[in-house]
C-alpha cells in the first residue's frame, strides 16, 4: 500500500479575489459533509475553440459523440478512479460513488479527514448564504494522485453565484411595453411549424423552485401546450418554491421562456446547492445524463471571473469543451451590471472591468442584453440595455483568464480595458431583449410579474436552438465557430450598434455589448442548413 508520505501542490484552489466572508474560527472537526474529486481524461477530447478549421464547418459536419462514445474515448480511466478511492480510504472518506464519463470521485468525510487529505485547514466563515466553511490554505494531494486531480469542490460552501435577473417594479410593469415568449419569438423571426418535438432543454438552478399550477396557468393563458417539466436533484438539491422575491422568480423565467419558445420539448430542471460543488455536479449531471439527453443546456447564474478559483474556471471550462464535443449547446447569460461585472448594492466594486463566468467560458454561447422596441410584429429598435452601467445594464467585455479562442480571431476583440490591455476571450456572442423596461411576463408563486436581465436571453436562445434542432434532425451544437465563420454577413443576427455598457462601446460588426447581436432564426436556421 502507497505511504502517501510526499504531496504535491494543487494550483489554483483558491480564488484571485480576497474573500469577504469573516472568519469564525477553525470547523467543528467532526462536521460532515461532501466533496467532489475532479479526475484527468483518459486522452484529451478535441477542443472546437481553438481551431481554426472549425469555422468552415457546419454543426452537421462536426465530429459529435453519443454520451457512450465520449465516455469510452474521454472519460476518466478507471484505474485513476481507482486510484483516487484508494487515497481518498487512506485517509478515512467514503466513497460514495465515481463515474467515468463524469470524471468525479465523489466523496464523504469530517472537517479533520479532508483537512488531513487535502492538507489544508477549513475554517468556519459567515459569509453572503449565511455561516459556513471555507479552506484557508491552497490545497495539496499526495503525489501518487497528483498528476491525476485536477481539481477538489466542496470543501467550501459559499454561494458562488447569482441569477442574472432583475424585475420590473409593479407599477412600471403595468404601464409598460413587455413580451410574452411566443411574441419575441416572432419579433425575432424563430422558425414555425416546429415546436421543440423531440429535444429536452435543461435548465440549470442554483436555489428556488416552480408550481405545477403556475406552469399550467401560464401556458393555457397563451394558447400552448402545457409543457412537461422534470424536476432533478443534484447534490440533494430540491424543486422548492417559497414567494416571487426570491430564486423562483429566476426558475420560472427559465422555465417559461425557454417553454414559451418550444412548449413540446422536454424540460429538465437540475436543482443544486449554490456552491462550487453543486453548479459543477449539476452541469456534469446535465452533460451525460443518458435518460433525458438534453441537447441544449441554458445557464443564468454567474459571477464576475475574479470570485472563481481558477481550478473552478478550468474544470468548468473542461465540462463545456466536453459539450461542445457531444453536440449540446450550453447557453449562458453574460450578467446585468455592465462591464464592471459587480453590483454596488451586492459589495464595493473595485473599478475594474470583468466579465462573467460561466459566461466567459470559450466553449459557451455568452448571451447578451438589448433593449427591443416593436412596432406591432416587426422590431421598431433594438441598442444596448443600459440602464445603469453599475446596476442594470448588459455584461460583457474580455476575459482576464481565458485567451482568445480561434473563432474569434478576426472578430475584432478590443484590448481589455483593465491595466496591461490584455486580448482574451470577448463576450458576449450573441443577444436578446433583457431591459426590464422592455422585459418577459413571466407568472412566479401566482403573481404577473415582468422580468428582465440576461437571465431571460439565454433560455431564449436554448429554445430557438432545440426549434432548430428539430427542424435539423440533428444537434447544432457547438454554435460559436459557426456564428463568427459562416454566418457572418448572412443576416442571421441584427447588429446592434447603439449603446455602451460602461468601458465598451457598441458598433458594427461584433462587439463586447451584444456579441454579434439579436437573432434573426429564421435566417439563421438557413446558414444551419445550407
């Protein structure tokens, strides 16, 4: 048996930013809980955002795996699970269970045990979800697994993200100019004659609930079909609905838009804990869930690049690159306060420019925010949503983590507007209506309400992506070298060039306001099936 008696350092296990929370003093040494193992690939997938060459293909002709085929090809090899078990016993934690194609050990112990493994110390903390715990020193593993861990999630607790949403004051909403799904479907030209038959859009949640009752009163006051909602448990998270105020008012937009677009796909909600642990079991659980199959994930939570660990933002990112490669779409909103990324009224900004992760992720679709006037069923305007640079206002900008990916080589990235001008990833791609003052009406715990913010572009853009899907009979997948290769100039977006959101500019072509713009489906659809 392995002595275990040399380690090796964990880089990146601690987030960038100096933490907030205050510090109660050392855990309870015999306070369970649960952690997720982050395991290498038995080979390295294909990775679509850094080749060039992937521009000049349509989704049809990419390369896209069945969740079996990745697993065999791309999942952890068993002997490194085996592995990681045998360390993870060494030191008294249960396993609880592994998955290859998941590539996650996922383990049970006290404060003392993980402590002791990961050789760290986890303190006791009182931060913004209420008193919990959090590692106070980098972590280490052992070297007989070091080159196989890539990354260990749970061993903190705080809220690691918010809903991109925002609503519209009640008396505001009742006066003003907002959008049933069906309608901006319309205004933005989705394909008809489809409705999402045979595709399953899963819906990422990181608290709230929905009602039953609000679903199928919502969908009969439009003249749909009542869509089926399945609600999944990540990490013992639970569908648990409590008043409008709180994260159900994000569940039910997700869920009412993206049905609202595509009432007869199946709708997969996965709720989990708002941890690092839970957004990223929940997003692998979504990926190669081999009953539902979704072939297009919508996201609305994130935060700003610089409250994640950077072990957090590669293993996520691995998680998308592993999407791109199965033909899911992922969509993620792009954040509601503007190029700074950071709500005054959540924390004290620090004048710098971020961008919003998963957001920022290369292999997502990031999903910007407009502000759509109609003139009856044709778009009157559509400029930057802007607000409020610092409160409401569409996220976007140039990452400080992720370089640029080859898609967007000549897409005309600007310097980052941070100290040293860096060139990263751009966000956002793409665009939709998000002003609350031009918003959704959504029905949240049986109130009619209006909402806005990114939170409603991208289960938007999920819907239109399952429309095409089955208008296809084939997954498009991995959207974005498509978007900055083929489609351009096609007419499959309206360019939005009016509008800022703080440190960037919008103009023609693409920008960090609103990517490449707002879509035009139908057009799209077209360069899709070309």
């Amino acid at each position: 048996m392995s002595a275990y008696t040399t380690r090796q350092d964990l880089p990146g296990s601690l987030p960038a930013a100096a933490s907030s929370a205050l510090r109660l003093g050392a855990l309870a040494s015999d306070e369970r809980f649960e952690v997720t193992v982050r395991v290498r690939p038995r080979a390295a997938p294909p990775d679509l955002a850094a080749s060039a060459a992937t521009l000049a293909l349509k989704p049809a002709q990419q390369q896209q795996l069945s969740r079996e085929e990745y697993a065999a090809a791309f999942g952890a090899d068993p002997a490194d699970l085996a592995k990681v078990a045998d360390f993870a016993r060494h030191f008294g934690l249960v396993v609880l269970d592994s998955s290859s194609a998941r590539r996650s050990v996922f383990l049970s112990g006290t404060a003392d045990q993980f402590a002791a493994a990961f050789g760290t110390q986890i303190e006791q903390v009182e931060h913004a979800g209420g008193v919990g715990r959090a590692v106070a020193a980098p972590l280490s593993v052992p070297s007989e697994v070091g080159d196989i861990v890539e990354g260990v999630f749970g061993l903190s607790d705080a809220p690691v993200a918010r809903p991109h949403l925002q609503q519209l004051p009640e008396a505001q909403a009742a006066a003003g100019a907002s959008f049933t799904p069906p309608q901006l479907a319309k205004l933005y030209n989705f394909p008809t004659g489809v409705d999402g038959s045979g595709q399953c859009i899963a819906i990422i949640e990181l608290g709230g609930g929905f009602r039953t009752t609000d679903i199928s009163n919502y969908f009969k006051g439009l003249h749909l079909p009542v869509p089926k909602v399945k609600s999944i448990s990540v990490d013992g998270g639970k569908n648990h609905p409590t008043t409008a105020n709180s994260a159900d008012g994000e569940v039910m937009l997700d869920i009412e838009v993206a049905a609202g677009v595509a009432p007869k796909a199946l709708i997969c909600v996965y709720f989990a804990p708002n941890t690092d642990k839970g957004f990223l079991d929940a997003i692998t659980a979504a990926l190669h869930d081999k009953v539902n199959q979704p072939s297009v994930i919508s996201i609305s939570w994130g935060a700003a690049e610089k409250f994640w660990t950077p072990q957090a933002l590669s293993s996520y990112d691995a998680a998308f690159q592993s999407a791109a490669t199965l033909g899911v779409t992922v969509c993620c909103a792009a954040g509601d306060a503007g190029s700074g990324d950071e709500n005054p009224d959540q924390g004290q900004p620090d004048g710098l420019a971020h961008v919003d992760f998963p957001a920022a992720s290369p292999h997502v679709l990031a999903c910007g925010g407009t502000r759509l006037k109609a003139n009856g069923s044709s778009i009157a305007s559509e400029t930057v949503w802007n607000d409020d640079p610092l409160r409401s206002a569409s996220g976007g900008g140039v990452s400080d983590f992720f370089d640029l990916p080859a898609y967007q080589n000549g897409a005309g990235v600007p310097a980052s507007a941070n100290p040293g001008g860096r060139v990263g990833r751009g966000v956002p791609d793409v665009a939709g209506d998000a002003d609350p003052n031009t918003g959704y009406q959504v029905l949240v715990d049986g109130r009619r309400l209006v909402f806005g913010g990114t939170s409603a572009v991208a289960p938007l853009w999920a819907g239109l992506v399952a429309l095409m899907n089955q208008k296809l009979g084939h997954h498009v997948g991995f959207l974005n070298p498509l978007l900055y290769g083929a489609a351009v100039g096609s007419g499959a977006t309206h360019d939005i060039t009016v509008g800022d959101i703080g440190a960037y500019q919008a103009g023609a072509g693409w920008d960090a306001c609103t990517g490449w713009g707002s879509p035009n489906g139908a057009k799209l659809l077209q360069v899709l099936g070309s």
